[in-house]
C-alpha cells in the first residue's frame, strides 16, 4: 500500500508528512474550539476522565471516558454549578453515569440520579426512570472493557439533556464532580477510600483539586 508522505524517517509517517500536518492541524483547530480532548487525573492519580465536547443539532454533547485502576465498577457524577453546603461535598443530589461490569464486557452503562430521599444521598443511586425520579435515560451511547488490572467505559451524553428530574446540566464553569470505584463489580457501596472529588470545567478543559471536599 502507498501513504501519500513526505518522508524523512523521522515520526510515525515522517516528519512533515502530510498525514502529520492534517494531525497537527486537526489538534490546534480542536484546541481553538476549547472541545479537547482534555485528561484529568483523580484519587491520587487511580482514576482518570477523559472527555471531548462535540457539537450536534441539539447543543454540545459530552464523550467521556472513565478509567480506574481496579476491577470494579466504576461511576462518574456532578453537582450543580456553584453548589455549596451538603450539595458541594456528599452523594447528594448528583448526576451520575455507572458502569456496572457483572455481567462482564461491554458493562451495562446507566443514567441514575442521588436518592435525595436518604440523608446526603449515602445510597446507591437510582436510575433517572426509577419511578421515585420520573426522569429518562439520556446516555445516547456506551462501551467499555476491564483487563486484568483496569476497568474502563465511555458514555455520550448532551450537556443540556432536558431532564430536570434525572439530570443537571454541564455549565461553563466550575463544576464540582465525584467519582469513585467498588471493590468489585457488584455494585455496593465502595468504602471509604475509593472515592474523590475534582472542580471541572466541562467546556474549557479547566479543573482544579475541590478545596473544602
Ligand atoms: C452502591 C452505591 C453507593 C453507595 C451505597 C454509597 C454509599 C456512600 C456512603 C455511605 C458514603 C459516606 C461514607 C464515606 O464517606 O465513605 C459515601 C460517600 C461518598 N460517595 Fe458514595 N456510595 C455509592 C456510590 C457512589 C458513586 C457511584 C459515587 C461517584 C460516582 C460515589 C461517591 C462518593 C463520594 C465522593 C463520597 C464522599 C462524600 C463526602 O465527602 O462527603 N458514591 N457513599
């Protein structure tokens, strides 16, 4: 097969190759836009999220990729932006998106939302169609995979679903976000330890460690 390069043997296809300057091209054009894709380390560097914004007819929409290093289930979730007092530190009133590997891989990957019912949310979330929420499932695409030592998935998301009873929106600014992962992959309660927090910017990239969490 024949790739149309210029090839100097620097570089997978040559420096300066025509398949590098589109690459290049593509990454500053995509870095403009503040549409990623953006990393961000959590739990001491044991969990990372990875997500891109992208545009569609119904506004932006989020691809992001959750990873642990564990065997395990492992969910990702947001709080209102600006939240403060109970809502900015516990279970309370989160959005979340969890993937649920028993059944192996792919895992099944759900929209759920805090049992506000129980005290600061200390519960297992319930799906956004459990009938104590009356919202919808909003997650437009999943996939995922564990290894032996790494559980992994990926949802679609729009930031703004319409769902006020399932979900909160993405704001362009701080968002403070949890995650966290079991201790295997029955979904139940993961200890004291495999849980964290960060503040997230979902549009810009920009995040921080969550002061006061
Ligand atoms: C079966 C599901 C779950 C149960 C039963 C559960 C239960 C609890 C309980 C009892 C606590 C308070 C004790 C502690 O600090 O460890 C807690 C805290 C916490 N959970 Fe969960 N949880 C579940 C799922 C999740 C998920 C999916 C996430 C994130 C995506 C999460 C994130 C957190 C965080 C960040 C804290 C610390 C909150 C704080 O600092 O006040 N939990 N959880």
């Amino acid at each position: 097969m024949h790739i149309l390069a210029w090839d100097n043997g620097i570089g997978p296809f040559g420096s300066g190759s025509l398949l590098e300057i589109n690459y290049v091209l593509l990454a500053i054009l995509a870095v403009a836009n503040g549409q990623g894709p953006f990393t961000v380390p959590v739990l001491n560097g044991s969990m990372t999220i990875t997500w891109m914004m992208t545009t569609g007819t119904n506004g932006p929409i989020l691809q992001a990729t959750v990873k642990s290093n564990s065997v395990a289930w492992i969910g990702i979730g947001w709080h209102m932006a600006g939240a403060s007092g109970p809502e900015n530190v516990d279970m309370y009133d989160v959005d979340f998106a969890i993937a649920d590997f028993s059944g192996g891989s792919p895992p099944r990957v759900t929209d759920r939302k805090s049992n506000n019912n129980v005290n600061n949310g200390y519960s297992p979330p319930l799906l956004d169609t459990d009938p104590a929420i009356g919202g919808t499932n909003d997650i437009t695409a999943s996939s995922g995979v564990q290894d032996a030592t790494t559980s992994t998935f990926s949802f679609t998301k729009l930031y703004n679903t319409g769902d006020a009873r399932g979900d909160q929106s993405l704001q362009n600014g701080l968002q403070h976000v949890i995650i966290a992962h079991g201790n295997s992959n029955t979904f139940s309660y993961h200890g004291n330890v495999n849980r964290g927090h960060w503040m997230i910017n979902f549009y810009t990239g920009a995040n921080a460690p969550c002061m006061g969490c």
